[in-house]
C-alpha cells in the first residue's frame, strides 16, 4: 500500500483516556506500514496501557518523564527527530493544557516545542467533549493551525452512544499522510516573502503607514518553512515577532523592501503580503515640524512598486496580495495581470478588516477564470490553505514548462 508514512519518523503522544488502548493498535499499524514511531506516554496514560506494550511494538524506548536522561533534553530531541506528531488519545485535559501553553509533563512540554505538524484526534465522554471549556480550547488549537481529527459518534467507555469516540484509524492514518505530504511540500525550495507596513517619514517623528501588521506574512513563513522551504521574509516595522528559523529581514520604507527583496537571489516562490506604501513624502524634514496655525501640505511621490519589480526580475512563481475595499475581485485579477504575477489573494478590508491577529477572508485568482476560495478562517489556517494550492498551480506550471 502507498503511504506517506512508510520511512516517516512519527511522534506518537498518549494521554491517559480509555483509548489509548487503541493508540496500541495505531502504533502496531503505522510500524507494519514501515513508520519509526517514538511513543511519549502522561502518567495517566501509563494507567491504561504499559510503556511496556509501546516498547515491545515499536522497539525503541519509550518516554514518559522529562527526567529521564535530561542531559539530552528528551523534548525538544524528540520533536526535532519527528516529521509529524500525532496526539492520540487526546484528553480534554491536555486539549487545555496545549491551548493554554501549559507545560508541566513531557507530553505537553514537546507539543509547545514542536515546530513540526501536530495532528490532535480527541477522545472522551459527550459531556466533556461537548463541554463550552473544551469546544472554547479545540477552537484555539483549530486557529493556530493543529490539525484535529474530530472524534466519531459511537458507543463509548461508559456503555452509552454519543460523540467522543477516537477517530477511527484510517482517518488518523489518512490524517497522517495529508501531514507529512505537506510537510515535505517545499522540501528543497526557496522561497522569499514580504510583509507588513511601510513607514514613510515626513520628520524624524511623523509617518505616514497603515493598518497592516504583518500577521499573513508571518504565518505564511513558519507555513512554508514547516514544509521544509528555505524562506526569507523582509519585513515591515511591526511588533509581532518573525519565526526564529526563518531568515529575516527588517525594513522601515518602501524603498528599503524594495532594494532588501531584489537583493535577495533567484526563489522558487514570492509571496508579497507585504502593504507597501504607494507615496512618500517627497521631502522629509530632518528635524521635528514645529506645529503653527496653518495647514500643512506635505507633497507626496511615487514609490516603486515592490511586487511589480520582483515579477518582472524573477522567474519565480509570483503571488500578490490585494486588498481592496470595493470591487474586489476585478479590481485584484486586473492587478494580477498588469503586474505579470501567476496569482493574486485578494481580501475584502474595508473597515480594516483583514488587518491583525484576528481572522481573514481570502480568494485566491489566477489566469483568465481560475479561482479558489479559501474561506473565512485564521491566518495559520489561510496560510496553510494558499500553500497547498499553489503547490498545486506551481506544479501545473512546472507541468507545462
Ligand atoms: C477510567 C477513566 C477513563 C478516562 N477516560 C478519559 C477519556 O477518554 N478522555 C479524557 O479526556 N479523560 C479521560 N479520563 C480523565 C483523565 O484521565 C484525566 O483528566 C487525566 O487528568 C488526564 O491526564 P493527562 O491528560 O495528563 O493524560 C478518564 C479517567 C478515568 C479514571
């Protein structure tokens, strides 16, 4: 059978539910299809099932406390050997735990470490799945882009039919494959990115910005370089921190992106998030303004414009980004073509909606007619949505080359 799993090395952690009986039965399966399954066990999970079990079907040690071997600091190891970590049974308890940052055993400390993908398949009793803390907590994980296997509806633990029932293990193994082909899916590429605001000075204290914070770009790098790409992201001023494994570069103006993006080498792939300012002022005074009774008028010129240059110089494959508050989607798809670029996400910001940590709404357009839309959802989410589409259109691209 093909699957993704076959030589994957899977970070398998249990929490301590009646199914982690059946996480037994997934470890045997995912060996059988040729896996390398490290198992990180709670405490409470060593009640239901031995790490004796876990040890015996994988052959490799099993881990269940920070304590054992610190001198090689078992949570962050065990996160950086794996492609994919799959929380399997996930207890309501340690839903809370990770939403929350909480990491006060093993299981919890490796999944905060982990930059790899973390698959969730919660399992419990109706009420404490259906209970408003855990929908509240699932809600979270689901915006920062955990990948959760919802539970099935069947008999459980407690001779009752209801939700709560571990996902059953195709679609956790199917579940896996999705992962870790994405997580492979710029494997080798490079890729360069721009986001947030450009400030353009008209005194050493006064600029003219806007409401972009880089959000989109940030997700998009630690998106990409979770998939194995090798990013660059240059970066407007924000106060929102870059991943740490993603080469950064930090701009104030317009003309700053501008020179850092086309300074930067031949990439496979450019995402412009970035919302550069069209004009500056065409003179910055280099002392404060001092403020008088009469109006200011501050004459304002042409900034080059970054994502026409980089469309034009690369032969990468080229994706905009348009935000627009009225005609959206005519208004992006003629940008998408007048600056050259293979594809155009174009979100709706009126009333400044878009900007921020909160959630966006992307289309994304391409070619003549093509058009996908990706929904309301988080930025890690949107970001993971866009990855995976362009994969696809860069591979058709690659197709008809
Ligand atoms: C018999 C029994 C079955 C349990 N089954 C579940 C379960 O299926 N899901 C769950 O979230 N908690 C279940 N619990 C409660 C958890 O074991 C408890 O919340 C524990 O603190 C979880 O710890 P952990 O998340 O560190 O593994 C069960 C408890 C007992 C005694």
């Amino acid at each position: 059978m093909d699957s993704k799993v076959t030589g994957a090395r899977v970070l398998l952690c249990v929490s301590g539910g009646i199914a982690a009986y059946k996480a037994a039965a997934l470890t045997s399966t995912l060996v059988q299809r040729g896996a390398v399954v490290d198992v990180a066990m709670t405490a409470h999970a060593e009640r239901f099932v031995t790490a004796l079990t876990f040890s015996a079907l994988t052959a490799r040690p099993v881990y269940t406390t920070l304590w054992d071997a610190p001198e090689q600091i078992p949570h962050i190891r065990l996160v950086r050997q794996a492609q994919v970590a799959l929380l399997a049974p996930a207890t309501a308890n340690m839903i809370a735990k990770l939403a929350y940052g909480i990491a006060d055993d093993l299981v919890s400390t490796l999944l905060l470490a982990a930059r790899i993908p973390v698959l969730i398949a919660p399992a419990m009793n109706e009420a404490m799945y259906e209970d408003a803390a855990t929908q509240a907590n699932l809600a979270i994980l689901r915006a920062r882009g955990y990948e959760l296997i919802e539970p099935e509806r069947g008999f459980l633990a407690e001779r009752e039919y209801g939700t709560g029932r571990l996902a059953g293990e195709e679609r956790i193994l199917a579940a896996l494959d999705v992962a870790l082909l994405r997580s492979r899916s710029l494997a080798g590429k490079r890729v360069l990115i721009t986001a947030g605001p450009t400030r353009e000075a008209f005194d050493p204290v006064r600029f003219i910005s806007n409401a972009s914070t880089g959000a989109m770009g940030i997700a998009l790098a630690r998106e990409a370089r979770a998939r194995g790409a090798e990013v660059t992201l240059i970066l407007g001023p924000t106060l929102l921190e870059p991943p740490g494994d993603v080469a950064t570069v930090r701009v104030t103006t317009a003309c700053r992106m501008h020179d850092a993006a086309l300074a930067q080498g031949e990439s496979d792939l450019i995402i412009a998030t970035a919302a550069v300012a069209d004009w500056r002022p065409a003179e910055t005074s280099p002392s404060k303004r001092k403020k008088g009774d009469e109006d200011l008028v501050v004459r304002m010129v042409r900034n080059p414009d970054v994502l026409a240059a980089l469309a034009a110089r690369r032969r990468a494959f080229v994706v905009g980004f348009a935000a627009e508050t009225d005609d959206h989607e005519p208004a992006a798809r003629a940008k998408c073509a007048q600056k050259g670029l293979d594809a155009i996400a174009v979100n709706d910001v009126s009333g400044e909606r878009g900007f921020g940590l909160g959630e966006n709404a992307l289309v994304l357009l391409w070619g003549q007619d093509g058009r996908l839309d990706l929904g309301r959802a988080s930025k890690p989410v949107l970001a993971a949505r866009l990855l995976d589409e362009v994969g696809v259109l860069m591979a058709a691209r690659h197709g008809e080359a």
